[in-house]
C-alpha cells in the first residue's frame, strides 16, 4: 500500500491475550499465528538506530494534542483507506472486525471471537452494546453492509482483492457474521485486522451518500468521532464518550497538514505540533539532539523499492530493469535518504516476515536473489544489449522528505552512469498519494519511488501484487505461472507449507526484476515532552494508537 513511506518487519508470535482465549480450539487461528508477531531480532536493524518495543505509558489525561501530518487525505473513506495519510487518521475513528496491536499481534476487535468450523468458513461473533458515534447499537446487518461495500464493483475499493475468494457475507443471527469463501484463503482471515474489515454504519453511510468519507459523521465505532475538518489546514477529532472499549486519554487529537518537510520539523521543535510520525529522515538528527522530546524507531515492516509502473516502453525490457537494480548504489542511498536508519536490500519483502520458516524455505527466499552490489559494467553491458542507451525514462519525484526525493536523484544518478537519460517529474505531496489511485495520475511516469508497509506479518502480502490484475500491479504485470503461485499460497492455511510457496514467488518477483528494492526502513516517531504513549510499530496504521496518548508526567 504505498510513498512518504507506503511499510519494516515484523512476525511471528504464538496469540496470547484476548485472541488466544477466543480462539484457542480452532486450528486454523493457530496456523494463523505464525504470522501475528515481530520478528524475535528486531528485524535486521543496523546499529545507528535501535528499534524500541513502546513508548512510555501515559501518566494522565490531556485535554488535547496537536499531530503533524504531510499531506491531507483526499478521503476517510474506509474503503479506499491504503496510504499514511488517510489510515493514521482513520484508525482512531473506524474500527475491524478484529485488531492489530502494537506488538504487531492480532486479537479481536468488533468481533469478539472469530471461528472457522471447515476451510471455506468463518464465522465472526459480535459484541454486544458496541455503538456508532450517533449512539445506535451496531448489528450484524452492519456488518454485511461494510463488507459488502468492500466487494461492491461500483465502489472500486482499494481493498476489494481481499474479497476475491468471497462466496458470501451473510448475518446468522442478531451478533454474528458467516462469510463462505469459495475456496480456502489464509489472507482473508488476517486482513480483517486492517481497513478491509471496518465495520461502519449502514444508515449513516446511506444518509451521507456521496459525500461519506468527506465531511460529516464517518458512523463508526472508534474511540474519537470526526469533529472539524478545516480543508486545507487540519481535521479535529473528538473523543467518543460512548466508547465500548477504554476511553481515549485525550479529549481531542488535531491533526495538521504539514507538507514541506522543515515545516513539520520546526513544528515539533517548537511545540505547534506534539509530536508525528513519519519523521522526515533529514531531521532525525535535529530532533534527536533537540532536548525538546524523544526520536524512537519501531518495527515498521517496510521497504523502500522503486516501483515500476510502466511495461510498456523501455521497462518492458527486463534487461533494462536489471542494469538500473545493479547501478543502484543502496549503501549510499540509505546513508543520505534514510540518514543511516535503515538497511540496504536485495528483497522486495522485509527478511523478517520470512523469519518463522525453516532454514531451508528461508535460504530459497533471501539467499538466492540477485546480489545488492552495485556493478556499473555489467549494468552498462546490459543496456547496450537491450539498444537501450540515450534512451528516456520518467521517474516521479516530491518534496515529501529526503527518502522520495533522494531516491529519485539516486535512480537518475544510477542512470546517468549506465547510459540512461532519467528525468525527474515533481509531484505535490498532496497529490502524490493519488498515484497509488488513480491510473491517470500515472501516466506518463515510468517509475516512483514506493515505500511498501506491510499489513500482515505474510509475505504474501506484497508478493500478490504482482498477480494479474491486482490493485497494486501498476505495471499491469501478468504470467500465468506466477498467478497460479499464488492461488496455491493463499489456499494453504499451514505457514511453513505456504512459505514454500511464497519463496518461490519472491524468487520469481527478484529475477524478473518487478520492482527494485532498495532498502528496509524502521518506523519512525517523535513525542514531545508533553505527551507519551504511541506506539512505536507500524501498528498505528490500523490500531487506535491516539487513544493511548496522555500526560508524559
């Protein structure tokens, strides 16, 4: 999903808490389990920066905190909820079935059991005295409808590849949900933890009409209700006193759009904003060192890759694709773009989500993909090979924060070396999130740097990208035997026997060069002293992390 940054790593743990107990006798949950934790290593990171597990516990309640954000979302809608923008925010409004937490496990959520009686069911049991934020009791015809808006061809939602397999989603009693699938599926069950599984009311959804999503009341459960979104400058959210679950510490959280980098830095340096996340990486040092706050790194299952998204022209060319991955200089590049905070990559996929198979699986997964190193030569021979030097590429570019626009001018740079003639074409922030949208956005851009977050602890999470006809195979990718790759993965509920799978998709996404990784990337977040408890993981993507936010003292 995708930019300031679209995903670190994260993994495997055995369920505990609520999830374990609801969920204890059914031995699909527990294959599940294998993809609910971070990594037991913490996923790789260098030794510049260290990954903390959490930030400090709230003291107390605040009457309020201001957040800093780089871009407006152009929508709350929770269908079309896929970039940082639109889930930081939403994730605090609109609640899933089940949720991710910030130690990157799964347990329940709306749904206060999840069973799966055979391969092709799963049956999810309600809470009771859940309400909307206009006070209504949610039900499960609720339920149906949030889903069904999901699958609904009309509503194009980024989401709708979820609910391939979905035979049906029907209400079998007053608090309970059975979908049928049409064949088994081990991903359905974990994106029910994300905006794939929001459920929202269906009376306030129709009463909105086009406008949901845009202003007014979003009719869902979370924590804080929208209250005033001034366009252009910030949107206000309120705390939900109805809350079903623990009342948030904070009366309201103000979230500022801040789009120049410096801005968002000065602002949390001088207190205009508390805190953010997505720390533009030229100012890890300033805050670091500021006294004003803290600077923490978390488990943020991320890779920053250049996404190809043009097969038509000269990337069509695998060739091409390969000569520009060799002339990457990655080492460089997370020095300058990720100021050292990262780590160079040859895998599109963060090695920790490969980290709970065995030996062997993982060894085909990482150990066999093309090298990082870079090699200028070989790359230059591969472009006079294709026919391809002199020849112009587009690459897409923003002044999001150093790690879009250096890795811009590192590609233009790598090009320049091997003969290419790569030009940079600026985006706003603003408009930028539509390139993960919005086809016509697109066009005419041959590549853009994409920032991939993962929103299960599932290889395959990313590597059904390039599937044919999927929501995020830009480049409109398409092979037969690499479809049918991922129809045996997804319908294998047993991880290591998945990973098998998965592994030789990697293998193949790698060889054919599909996108070019670059690096892994931490999470990154800075609270003033004012104010503590967000989480420090990716999980704030889909957790109501503002509710934890209180008094630092």
């Amino acid at each position: 999903m995708t930019t300031p940054p679209l995903r670190t790593s994260r993994r495997t743990r055995v369920l505990t808490g609520r999830l374990a107990a609801a969920t204890a006798v059914l031995s699909s949950v527990a294959l599940l389990a294998a993809c609910s934790g971070p990594p037991k290593n913490g996923g790789g990171a260098s030794d510049d920066f260290t990954l903390s597990k959490q930030t400090p516990k709230a003291k107390g309640d605040i009457d309020s905190f201001t957040w800093a954000t780089y871009a407006e979302p152009p929508t709350l809608d929770y269908t079309v909820a896929f970039d940082y923008p639109q889930n930081t925010i939403l994730s605090n409004v609109c609640e899933s079935l089940m949720r991710w937490t910030p130690g990157l496990t799964m347990e329940p959520g709306l749904a206060q059991k999840a069973s799966n009686p055979d391969p092709t069911t799963w049956v999810y049991d309600l809470r009771s005295g859940v309400r909307f934020h206009d006070g209504k009791e949610m039900t499960a015809d609720d339920v149906v409808f949030s889903l069904g808006r999901q699958m609904d061809p009309k509503n194009a939602a980024a989401w709708a590849q979820v609910f391939q397999n979905v035979a049906s989603v029907k209400k079998t009693g007053p608090l309970q949900v059975t979908v049928k699938l049409k064949k088994p599926d081990s991903q359905f069950p974990q994106y029910m933890a994300t905006a794939a599984g929001v459920v929202a009311s269906r009376a306030g959804v129709k009463a909105a009409g086009k406008d949901y999503g845009t202003t007014g009341d979003l009719a869902c459960t979370g924590p804080f209700k929208l209250g005033t979104w001034s366009k252009g400058q910030s949107i206000e959210l309120d705390r939900f006193d109805g809350y079903w679950g623990t009342k948030a510490k904070s009366k309201k959280a103000v979230f500022r759009f801040l789009t120049d980098p410096s801005a968002r830095t000065n602002a949390m340096l001088s207190g205009e904003a508390d805190g953010g996340y997505l720390i533009p990486t030229e100012s890890y040092g300033r805050l670091r060192d500021s006294g004003v706050g803290t600077l923490y790194f978390g488990e943020g299952l991320t890779t920053v890759n250049v996404n190809v998204t043009n097969m038509e022209g000269l990337l069509g060319d695998v060739r091409v694709r390969r000569a520009l991955s060799l002339a990457m200089d990655r080492s460089g590049f997370v020095k300058t773009g990720l100021a050292g905070a990262g780590t160079s990559t040859n895998s599109i996929t963060p090695r920790a989500v490969w980290a709970e198979a065995s030996e062997p699986t993982r060894k085909a997964a990482l150990d066999a993909l093309p090298p990082a190193k870079q090699d200028i030569e070989k790359a230059k021979a591969l472009i006079k090979q294709a026919g391809a030097t002199g020849k112009k590429l587009t690459m897409a570019t923003s002044p999001i924060g150093q790690d879009v626009s250096l890795l811009a001018t590192a590609v233009q740079a790598a090009g320049t070396r091997i003969g290419l003639d790569i030009r940079l074409k600026t985006i706003a922030p603003n408009a930028f999130t539509a390139l993960f949208t919005d086809p016509k956005a697109r066009e005419g851009i041959d590549m853009f740097p994409y920032t991939s977050y993962y929103n299960i602890s599932d290889p395959l999470d990313l590597l059904t990208n390039f599937r044919t006809g999927a929501y995020l195979n830009f480049a409109g990718y398409s092979d037969k035997g690499y479809d049918k790759l991922v129809d045996q993965a997804t319908a294998v509920y047993q991880p290591e026997q998945r990973m098998e799978i998965e592994a030789k998709l990697q293998k193949h996404a790698a060889e054919n060069v599909l996108w070019i990784p670059v690096a892994e990337w931490p999470t990154s977040v800075f609270l003033n002293k004012r104010i503590t408890g967000a989480p420090t993981t990716i999980s704030y993507m889909y957790y109501p992390w503002a509710a934890d936010v209180g008094a630092a003292k």
